[in-house]
C-alpha cells in the first residue's frame, strides 16, 4: 500500500548559495519542494490539526534556510531543510528537491536540481510482558517481529520474572525492554503494536489481566536532548504514565541502556535514579538470556 504524503511544492526564496563569489553577493531565487510521508490515518478520522503536519510551518522553515546563511552547495541546503521536516514526530520520511534555475552552469539548460531523501530515526523503548502459555518464547517471537517490522532493536535486556501488579490473581510475569529507533510516528509505531499483540493472541477483556503479551511504548524520542515526544492523549500517553513507579519495567530498561533517563513530573531523572527509589521487590532474574 502507498504511504500517506503532504506534498509541498515550489516553495521560492532568495538566497546566497554558491561557490562563486558573485552568487554569494548578489543571491538568486531557489525554489524547493518537500514530499513528507506522514501517517494521515488519524488526520482523516478527526479532522485535527494535532494529527497532521502544519504544511504552512514547513513551508515558513523552508524559506528561513533559503534566506539563512550562505552555503557553497545546495546538497547541504537540502540537508539542512530536511532536518528540520524530520525533526517534526508525525514526518516519517521526507524527500526534498532544491532547484536553483539560475545556476551559472555555461550552456543553455532548463534547470538544476539536488534531490535528495531521508528516513526520521527516533529513539524509542518498548516494555515487553506475558503470563500466558509459553511466556519466554512468545517475548523471543515479539522481538523478532519488532525487529523485522516498525523498529531496530539495539539492545534487549535479560528476561525477568516478576510478581503481578494490580489485576485479578494471575500466573508471574516474563518481561524484558527493548530499546533502539524507529521511523514510525507515535501513533503508528503504537498501531503497529498492537497488531503484534494481536497476532500473538492478546485480547483486551479484563484491565490489568492475564494477557499472552504486552507491549507498553514507554518513552518516544531522547528527553536529554529535549525531542521526546510529550502526549496526554488517554489512548497514548507519553511518555508511559506509570513506567517510572514500575520495578518491572525500570529494572530491565537499566540493564539494556544504563544511561536511560525518563521525564517524570520532576524533570528529566536517570532510570537507575528511579529503580533505586522503587526496588526490585518482585523481580527476578532469569537464567536464560533472550534471543532475537
């Protein structure tokens, strides 16, 4: 199937890109068009602005690199513009074409172009539980299936076994965290879970029940550097509402990145910070070391 697109098309500005020192001083019109694959499932479902992107920002930040600092080429302008569309969660690729049609190229010509395309890479983490059936192979499955389909997995820490929390009384639980990237926007990367839940057989009847697996997004973007992702959507809450009290979850997101940090309502704390505040009581480790 065809990914979703806006496409924005000629943008135009004035800039002073080029090596040579008369288009560095006088300038010259470049026009540039911007095709941003974007999830617009949402978008079509509300009609929110929230779940698209505001292509009147793209085209504003566009012209604001035009008309920015001179550059000798404009494969770095290009560069430069789609970092700032991929910096925008919703944008899961973007291709962007620079045209510069005054370029001093010496013979007759219609135009010049740079066209170049880039994939967003986003730092996720994901929590992994099951209590039903064969709970260590199904999480080896799950990972699998992450893995080949809506993220890289970087990292995946040993399995645990751990007490129940809330629920009706229910066998232990396996759990692990996976952490690496993703292309995916917030949303889709969550419909893309929830379909793996699926294909393992989770149903959602009891709240805090039994379940054959789970798979939480805890955290969308780095908080260090300020990208993460901050929703109070009740059908996706970022960064995961209650990750922070979570031994279960805490324990292994240590283990597969020490340095994690998560935002909380105090600011931005490291996870061990947080596991050492809330114990590992109820958490277990496990002889056998995940594969995937």
């Amino acid at each position: 199937m065809t990914p979703d697109r806006i496409v924005l098309a000629g943008v135009r500005a004035r800039g002073h890109h080029g090596v040579l020192d008369h288009e560095k001083r006088d300038g010259q019109e470049f026009v540039v068009d911007v095709v941003m694959t974007v999830d617009l499932t949402r978008a079509g479902d509300t009609d929110d602005l929230e779940h698209t992107v505001n292509y009147a920002e793209v085209a504003a930040d566009v012209v604001r690199r035009v008309e920015g600092p001179s550059l000798d080429l404009i494969e770095a302008l290009a560069d430069q513009i789609a970092g700032d569309v991929l910096a925008r969660p919703l944008v899961e690729a973007v291709e962007v074409v620079v045209h510069k049609p005054s370029a001093p190229v010496g013979v007759p010509f219609g135009d010049v172009q740079v066209r170049i395309s880039r994939v967003a890479r986003r730092p996720v983490v994901v929590a992994l539980g099951a209590n039903l059936g064969q709970a260590p192979e199904t999480l080896r499955s799950a990972l699998l299936d992450l893995g080949a389909g809506p993220m890289r997995v970087d990292a995946v820490a040993p399995f645990v076994a751990t007490d129940p929390v809330g629920g009706p009384e229910q066998p232990d639980y396996t759990n692990t965290v996976a952490v690496g990237t993703t292309s995916l926007s917030p949303w889709h990367l969550l419909e893309e879970l929830h379909g793996i839940e699926a294909r393992h057989g989770r149903t959602r009847e009891v709240r805090w029940g039994a379940r054959t697996l789970d798979l939480d997004l805890i955290q969308y973007g780095d908080p260090r550097t300020g990208d993460d992702v901050v929703s109070a959507d009740p059908a996706l809450t970022l960064p995961h509402p209650r990750a922070h009290e979570r031994a279960f979850v805490l324990q292994p997101w240590t283990a597969a990145d020490p340095d994690a940090e998560l935002r909380t309502e105090w600011g931005v704390v490291p996870v061990s910070d947080l596991l050492r505040s809330v114990g590992t009581d109820g958490v277990r480790e496990m002889p056998e070391e995940p594969t995937w």
